[in-house]
C-alpha cells in the first residue's frame, strides 16, 4: 500500500519539528567562541625569564549567564606582592549584555576596588560608594570578538578591530590585532599599544598558550596550580642589573615616554665626545660616569602655513587620489582619535610593505602594487596615507639604522 499525503505532510511536519528544536538549542558563533573560554586555566608569569608570578583564567556558564574571572599575583624584586583580580558577569539572555564587573587591587598597604553594575538599560560605575552613568555598554560579543573572527579561517597579516574592556581605568579600549601566522599550533597573533608590542599564540582551539608582552613578560601556559607557583620558591629578581632595557633597539612607542634617563660611561676621566643635538648637556654623576635627561611630550603647536602645506597632495604624495582614501580607511578599521589612527597607519604600512632595498625611488602607487620597498618607500606611503585622512602630516629624516641593520622609517 503506498504511502498517503497526509503521511508524508506528517512527516515532514515532524522533521521540521525535530529541525526547529535542534537549531533552537544550537549555539550562536558567540556561545561557541565563549564555550572555548570556560574552565580554568594557569599561566606562570616571568620576568626575561625569572619567574615572578601567576595568571589564571576562569569560566563557566550556568543558568544566569556567563562569568568569567582573571587573577594575577606577582612580584617584582624586593617590591611588595601585587594581587589583581578582575571578574565581569553577562546575562544569560541572546544579546549577552553586561551585568556586572569588579576590579580589586591590592599591593602592601594599597588596595583599590571598583565596580560595574547595570541599572536598567545603562551602567554605572560604583567607585566610593558613588554611582555614576557610564556613555557606553559591552556585551559578551566584545570580550570574545577576537576568537569569534579567528573562527573563520584568516591568514597573515588579517587584521581585526576590537573592544576591550579596561576595569581598572573604567573605559573601552580599540585595539587593532593581526595575524602572524598560521601555524601547527594555532594562531599567532600581534598587538600594539602605548606599552609596546603582544604576542600571543592560540592552539587549536583558539585558547592562548603564551603571551609576550614587549619583550620583557611573558606567560606560558602550565598544567595547574602548583606549577604556576613555581615563582614563590624563587629569589627576588634583581631588576636594577638584570632587567635593565638595551638602547640599541628601536623605541616602538616614543610618544608613550614621559622620561628618558641615560647614563653614559667612558674609560678614565673623559667625557663622551658625542654630539646629542637639543639634548641637554652631560652632567656628572659621580664615579657612575654621566646622566641625561630628556622629558618626553615634547608638543608644539603647528603653524597655520604648516598646517597647509603638510595636508595637501603633491605629485609624490598623491593623498587625493581615491585609492589611496580606501586603503587609509581599511587600515584605521574605525580607529576615531588622531593617536589611535596614527598608530593604526604606522603598523598598517610596516605589516602591509617587505622591506626591500629598490633601485632609485618608487611612486606610492609602486609601492601599493608591489608591496615592497625601504625607508623612503614606508615614509612616503605612510604620509600620503595620513594627509588621504586629513591628518597634518610632514616626513621627517634621520638616522633610523644602525650597522648591519636596514634602515626603516
């Protein structure tokens, strides 16, 4: 007896059904990029390689939502203990929105706690007792951005936007990450800031197993508790020898500097025959040699002919040239204050150019073809991308190399 309609119309009913329930219950490309962030996780924290503290991550989601903790101690020299512990709370509910977040610092006699809480549809920072609006809300789409992005296969030099949430300073924080490389492991990715450079690398499940930040912390990944203590058992790190910065690197962020101390030593009594421009002069500082100082944010205030003339295109700085418009705003990614967007441009023309030595000087419109060049290649792409974005930008010249190393702008 063949099948009637009305038992096919039944059927195919009751797949919809079982369909419906099955994509009701399904989780949404956040959820799953949150399931990743869940458990606990320990990392030892070193100090070029001293180990001088801790970081665990926690998560877990329950009826109410999603709660995911950071706690991180340390210890730097003969310095008092710091304990940081940051926790931030999402509702349960599709749009995931923030509900409530802490901060608590505490080193010696210090300790500094402040509080997020929602009341209705705004949030308010709870600092002292007083509550006060804050203009901008998050959601568990922001704290997991990077890994839902990296869902989707990305390859080198793809770059992202996000937001992060800054508790102990109350704000948000657009940070531009892009990818290294694609590796046997995971991802590696690179961020920049006013601190320096990050480094992380992700395993396959898009959970990081290290972090390098600027070249003088890291964090590994260990098995648990015990190994990540491991710091407690160690001697104070000497950090007046040990860890002193070297000087013959590049300063990646000069504009984050407030001071610059350096001392110079010579053999005998002589003084360095150097000549240090609009530094100010050596001074003695006892048997250690000779000191100098340089006070950072050094601003001035353009002058409104230089405004005219370090705005406009010429014919090897073809700023109106629509072209070069898009590719400046692909590389700003929504970046909206003046620093932010200089130093979006900066790491957008170091990752986006090889550098190269050329034969003669090519045009910008080369240098976007071929995507290779060397100092005068990065600076001319680098101002005409800047004046495309009307921000007032002259290129200056210098040395920038030292030996054996190639120059950059």
């Amino acid at each position: 007896m063949r099948p009637s309609l009305r038992a096919f119309a039944f059927l195919g009913i009751t797949a919809l059904a079982v369909l419906a329930v099955l994509w009701g219950t399904r989780d949404s490309p956040v959820e799953r990029a949150a399931a990743g962030l869940l458990g606990e996780r320990w990392y030892r924290v070193t100090l070029h390689g001293d180990p001088v503290g801790a970081f665990v991550s926690r998560g877990k989601r329950g009826r109410e939502g999603y709660r995911f903790e950071t706690e991180l101690r340390f210890r730097l020299g003969s310095g008092a203990e710091v304990h940081i512990v940051d926790t931030m709370d999402f509702d349960a509910a599709p749009d995931h929105r923030l509900q409530a977040a802490t901060h608590q610092f505490a080193s010696g006699e210090t300790s500094v706690h402040t509080a997020l809480e929602r009341r209705g549809e705004v949030l308010e920072a709870v600092v002292d007792g007083r509550r006060s609006p804050l203009d901008w809300d998050y959601r568990l789409s922001d704290y997991v951005m990077l890994e839902a992005w990296l869902s989707r296969e990305r390859g080198p030099r793809a770059r992202a936007l996000t937001r992060s949430l800054d508790l102990a300073e109350l704000r948000i924080e657009r940070e531009i990450w892009q990818v290294v490389e694609r590796n046997a492991t995971g991802y590696r990715l690179r961020q920049a800031s006013a601190a320096g450079h990050t480094e992380v690398q992700l395993d396959a499940g898009l959970v990081p197993l290290s972090f390098d930040l600027a070249g003088v912390f890291s964090m590994k990944r260990v098995a648990g508790a015990d190994e990540a203590s491991a710091w407690r058992e160690a001697p104070p790190a000497d950090l007046q020898e040990r860890h002193a910065g070297p000087v013959d690197v590049p300063l990646t962020t000069p504009h984050a500097l407030t001071q610059l101390t350096l001392r110079v030593h010579a053999e005998g009594d002589t003084e360095p025959d150097a000549d240090f421009g609009s530094w100010p002069a050596l001074s003695p500082d006892g048997d250690a040699g000779w000191i100098l100082v340089a006070g950072g944010g050094a601003d001035r205030t353009v002058e409104s002919g230089e405004a005219s003339e370090w705005s406009r295109a010429t014919p090897s700085l073809p700023a109106s040239d629509p072209a070069m418009r898009r590719l400046a705003d692909r590389a700003m990614l929504g970046m909206e204050s003046p620093h932010e967007q200089v130093d979006a441009l900066v790491d957008f023309v170091h990752a986006y150019v090889e550098y190269a030595e050329v034969e003669g000087v090519q045009t910008v419109a080369e240098t976007v073809r071929s995507r290779r060049g060397d100092c005068t290649e990065y600076a001319d792409l680098l101002t005409t991308l800047a004046r495309a974005r009307g921000i007032t930008a002259p290129t200056g010249t210098g040395l920038a190399n030292a030996p054996q190393t190639p120059a950059i702008a």
